[in-house]
C-alpha cells in the first residue's frame, strides 16, 4: 500500500470551497421581553426594509401564533453560499443605518440566538 502525503495548504482550501459552494440557510430567534412582543416583531420588519435598501434579500419573517416558550420571531434567510453570506454580513457591518436598529433591538430582547444550516 502507497500512501501519497498532500499538503495542507492543498486540502484544506479544496474543502473549504466545497463548503463555501453549499447553499445555507440562516435563522435568527429573537425572544422579546416581556410586553415588547409587538416592538420586536415592527422593528424587525424595519431591519428587512433595510436590508432590501441595501440590495439584500429581505428574508421572511415568522411569528410565533400558537402558545409556549421559545422565540417569537424568526427571520429566515436563503443564500446560495456562505461566501454569498459573508458579503452580506460585510454590507451590513458598514451601514449605520442598520447598527442602530440592531441597537435598538438589543434593548427589546431578552434573547438572540443565530442558527446556520446547511442545505443538503
């Protein structure tokens, strides 16, 4: 049996693009504070206006209608790559605009959980 030794710097790029070629979805849980329910829900359609400003996809947002614990809102976005991804979190690093809604948002939110899937 042969074994053929490859540079890392060969392996790990190639997967690295391979992961980078898979679509992803991104889902971020926003958990109101008490009472602030509506807010979060208003200014997070605020911030998807913001986004399609920009020339981002707006993504959708999902609100909680049935009963129980968890998130109340969800917003979901569809991108065809992570390097597709990074470029938006790029854009939206250099928008002052949108810092001050994320600002503002953090003052309505008990809790924020980001979730990153990969599309098979």
């Amino acid at each position: 049996m042969k074994f053929i030794l490859v540079p890392l710097t060969v392996i790990i790029p190639t997967i690295v693009s391979a992961q980078q070629s898979k679509p992803i979805v991104v889902q971020n849980a926003y958990f109101a504070k008490a009472g602030k329910e509506k807010e979060v829900y208003e200014w997070r359609l605020h911030a998807s206006e913001v986004r399609e400003k920009l020339g981002l996809p707006k993504g959708r947002i999902l609100r909680r209608i049935s009963d129980g614990s968890g998130s109340y809102i969800i917003w979901q976005c569809d991108y065809s790559s992570m390097e597709e991804r990074k470029k938006d979190v790029d854009l939206l690093d250099r928008s002052e605009e949108f810092k001050k809604v994320q600002e503002h948002m953090n003052t309505l939110l008990d809790k924020f959980e980001r979730t990153v899937w990969e599309v098979n």
